[in-house]
C-alpha cells in the first residue's frame, strides 16, 4: 500500500517533469522552429482584425516562410494615405483570406498584383488597396463602411468566396464575428460582434506560447480537425432539433436547408445593401465570384450562374474569378499554384491578379490602365 505521501510525491514529480518538458519544448520552438505567429485583436464594430503594425511569421511550410507585414490599419497592404489625390483612381478590394494572402509578401498578393498591371498611365496612378480582413461578406460590408469609405474610393472589388456559412449566425457560430440578419419584414438588421476578452489567462497563454501556436496550427490545417469540426456541427443540429423527427434529419440536410432557405436571401441582401452604400459614396461596386458555390452549402439548387444573373439584374459589374481558381485548381503541378494550406502561392497570386485586372481594365476610364495585356 503506497503511502499518501508517496501518492502526493508522485504526483509532484510528474507535475514537474511536465513544466521541464514543457518549458524545454517553448525554447527549442522559439529558437530552432519558425512558426506562424499572426497577432489578432478585437474591434467593437469589426471584431477579430490583424494587429496594427506587426511583422510577423505568416506561412511555414517545407522550404518555404514569409513574414506577414500589416500597416497602422491592420491591412496586409502598404500604408495608405487617407487623402484620395485628384490624380489617382482608387479601387479597394474586399474579401476572406484569399485576398489577405497571409502566405505570402505584400508585393505578391492579388490587390498588389493588380496594382502593378494597372498603374501603368503617365497621367494617372492606380492605387489597389487590400482592405481583406475576415471570411464573411458582412464583415467585408462593414469594413468598407467603417474603413473603406473614408478613404473614398472610386471603384469597390468584392471578392465574394460561397460566403453563406460564415454570414449565417446559426451555421457560423462565431458570435465574436460581426453578422446580419433579416427581420420579420425581411429588412437587413447588423448583429454587432460579442466582446472577446483577450487578457484572461488562456488568451494571454495563447498569444506567449510558440509551442502552443506550433502543436495548434498543425492540428487546425489537419484532416483530422476538420472531420471533428463535422461530427461537432453534426451533433449540435441533433442536439437543438425540437421533435424526434428532426433528430431523425440527416445534420447535413438540415444544415443545407438553412443555408438554401435563409443563408441565400441574406447573402443577396447584404451584398444588396453593400452596393447601395458604394453607390451613395460615388463608387462603382463591383463582385469578384471567387469560388465555385460548394454542394454543402447552397450548390445544386443555386450556382454561380445564379450569383450572376442577381449582379445583372442589380447592375453590379461581376466577374467570374472562380472559372480562373478552377484551372488553376486543375494543373498537373498544382503546388506551383498553392501552398499547403490551399492558398494561392505567389505564382497562383500572379495568374489570379492578371486576370482580374483585365476584367477591371474594361471597367475603368480608357487611359487609366493601358497596357495590362503585357
């Protein structure tokens, strides 16, 4: 019979052996592993957004790393002067983390690609702004209305990624994101962000470890992660369904209907109210159709074809970026394109901003962007 004591010695001991191990692994992680280590904060209006003026680890991969640079605002872009010159046209470009492109340099993500194909007239600049923060047209609607405006721009990029997941509050489940909603009379209601505390312990252990940000990146870019991520969506609708009949639904066919029946008309909404808004400011809006609408989400009863005929009954310029995504999607050498986290590589960037930029050359005035066909 072992002694209390003992027990208690024991227990001790393993307690320490675990701080030595953990504590060797924080050094050997910090001097020996590079590790992606993007800052985040909190914005009562925005929620989560890029920590100001950080330099920073944004992608590690075998044989490959970058530093991420944001500027005073938080943006994955060069610092941007307020005051819009007379003799420069202003687009800024909206989106998720395609357009952020925290993989790779600030010179090499598709705003900036754009950018240098555009700014090619001896009488006017092109300035592309990269105003990407987060993966929902209703946080990219209220970035603009909070950020974007002010910086008065002439033409306004959404690049628009099968958002319908993440704009619908009871698929998403992030109430520390910003949300939409529709009323009883089907009008567009915001849902500001819930506070987030980032100094509780946790969040402050979060942010000091390495070696926690190392073991949590792995595990989040994981098959493994995602198949939990569904079996935990999967339960929760078999949890919060009301009869015994909805237990019986399928989760995924339940998931599907709202987004079809109700992450749909929002959607349309919001980008609704995201034009008008552009338009009162003196801008033209225009929708980048980034990615192909997925099956689990609203494909088969809706396509892209459908986002195209809303943007041409609006009168919304659009562009079907996603056809170019699926070539590349398709290349024999695909990890030319995309980096192992499925975002574009600075070759993929390349290909990607050329062809915005011949789309968004036909739309602005003659003159301003000659020679992007180079």
């Amino acid at each position: 019979m072992i002694s209390r004591e003992k027990r208690l010695g024991f227990v001790l001991l393993i307690a320490l052996d675990c701080l030595i191990v953990g504590a060797v692994g924080e050094l050997w992680t910090r001097v020996a592993i590079p590790v992606k280590n993007i800052c985040w904060t909190f914005d009562a209006r925005l929620g989560p957004i890029f920590c100001p003026n950080q330099q920073t680890i944004g992608h590690v991969q075998r044989g490959y790393r970058n530093t991420f640079v944001s500027n005073s605002l938080g943006f994955h872009d060069v610092e941007r002067q307020l005051e819009h010159p007379s003799s420069s046209y202003r687009i800024q470009v909206f989106g998720d983390s395609l357009i952020v492109a925290g993989g790779v340099r600030i010179e090499e993500t598709i705003p900036a690609v754009v950018e240098r194909l555009l700014d090619t007239s001896d009488t006017q600049s092109v300035e592309v702004l990269n105003m990407a923060l987060l993966d929902s047209t209703s946080s990219a609607f209220l970035t603009y209305k909070h950020l974007g405006a002010s910086f008065r721009p002439d033409m306004v990029v959404l690049n628009f990624m099968d958002d319908f997941p993440d704009n619908l509050l009871e698929v998403h489940r992030q109430p520390h994101h910003p949300h939409h909603r529709l009323d009883g009379e089907g009008r567009l209601v915001s849902v500001p962000p819930v506070a987030k505390d980032l100094e509780t312990p946790w969040e402050r252990f979060k942010r000091f470890s390495r070696l926690y940000r190392s073991l949590a990146n792995k595990l989040l870019e994981s098959r493994l992660y995602a198949r939990a991520r569904g079996a935990e969506r999967e339960l929760r609708f078999r949890l919060s369904s009301r009869s015994k009949e909805d237990r019986a639904t399928d989760a995924e066919a339940e998931r599907r209907r709202l987004l079809v029946e109700r992450g749909w008309p929002l959607t349309l909404e919001i980008l609704a109210a995201f034009q008008e808004q552009v338009e009162r400011d003196g801008a033209r809006f225009v929708l980048s159709d980034g990615g192909r609408l997925h099956v689990r989400n609203v494909g088969t009863v809706y396509s892209n074809r459908d986002i195209e005929a809303f943007c041409r009954e609006r009168g919304i310029a659009y562009i079907p970026t996603y056809k170019a995504v699926d070539r590349l999607e398709a290349e024999p050498e695909r990890s030319r394109f995309f980096l192992t986290d499925h975002h574009p590589t600075p070759l993929g960037n390349e290909v990607l901003g050329r062809f915005l930029a011949e789309k968004l050359a036909e739309m602005i005035e003659p003159g301003v962007a000659e020679g992007t066909s180079g």
